[in-house]
C-alpha cells in the first residue's frame, strides 16, 4: 500500500538542501564526472576492441549503470551516490591496474615490437597503446573525483523535506506563485 502524504491546507512540501547553490553546483558536477566515465571508458572498450580479453560486456554494463546512475542524480536520487561511489573505487582500481599492469600488461607496453595493434570493434585500426594508455590514466582521477562528489553529495542530505507554510514560502520560491494564484 503506498504512504501517502496528508498535508494541511495551504502547506507545501520543499526540499531546503536542493535550493542551496553548492548541492545544484554538486549533483552538476556529480552527473558531468559520470558522463565523462561513460565516454572515457567508451572510448577505450571501442579503440581497444581486440585487446580488452573479453572485458568488453562489463565496459557496456558499467557504462549503462553509469547513465541511470546519472539520469536519477539529476532527478535528487540521493540514494544512488554511494552505489556511484562505490562502482568508483573498482573502476579507479582497475584502471590503475590498466595503466601500470605488470610486464607485459600495461597499455604503454604495447606499443613495443612484438605486440599486435589493436583492433577498433568496427574492425578497423584501433587506437594507439600510448593513447589507449593516456585515456586509461585519464580515468582514474575522474573516478577520484567522482567518489569525493558522491560524498559530499551525499552529506549534503538532499532528501530532507520540510512541510512549510505558502505565506512563509520566499516570493521567488516557484511554489509561493503557483500557490498564490
């Protein structure tokens, strides 16, 4: 059965810690930093098609995950920051591990004699290992970054409503003029 709200006549609900410009300028930076996951791992999976040693389906599901991740974050789904922050910290990892690898593992390592080039997933060249190898670096301090603002989005307690008033409602608030209409 689904909880529903009764307020009194002339009460609306508003949510104090999304008006505030720091939680705005957070969930924008929150969503940006997943979009730019989703391209930079994009990026890698489709330039490092051959080379990604069956990778390539958890690359469309993380990227995927990331969007609807994204998508609620700009919907106030505050709930999700921590499940961001936590698909971070794996992606931070494997990228790392990406970059530096041991012997033999590493992007910059193929681009060695005796290593094959990559092929792109539409079957033509691929992109170079030491750009490959660039973009995989590239992703671990976007995935800092993000695990930080899904923290800090998080403290910001974005689910918090307060039943208030229309008369106490500031004149620029949107509900104060609908309601005063």
């Amino acid at each position: 059965m689904v909880n529903g709200r009764h307020l009194p006549p002339g009460h609306v609900v508003t949510y104090p810690n999304r008006e505030k410009a720091s939680s705005r300028a957070t969930k924008a930076i929150i969503v940006a930093l997943l979009l730019i996951s989703v391209f930079l791992i994009l990026v890698v999976t489709v330039g490092g098609w051959s080379k990604l040693q069956g990778l390539e389906p958890v690359n469309f599901l993380w990227c995927l995950i990331y969007l609807a991740i994204a998508f609620y974050v700009a919907r106030w789904a505050r709930g999700l920051l921590p499940i961001a922050a936590a698909l971070a910290i794996l992606m931070l990892i494997i990228s790392l591990i990406a970059g530096f690898g041991g012997s033999g593992t590493s992007w910059f390592d193929r681009s060695h004699v005796g290593y094959a080039a990559a092929q792109s997933l539409f079957g033509g060249p691929g992109l170079s290992p030491d750009l490959l190898g660039v973009l995989v670096f590239a992703i671990a301090p976007v995935q800092a970054l993000l695990i930080l603002m899904a923290m800090r989005g998080f403290g910001q307690a974005w689910n918090v409503e307060v039943d208030r008033h229309v008369s106490e409602l500031p004149p620029e608030h949107p509900l104060a003029r609908v309601s005063a209409a």
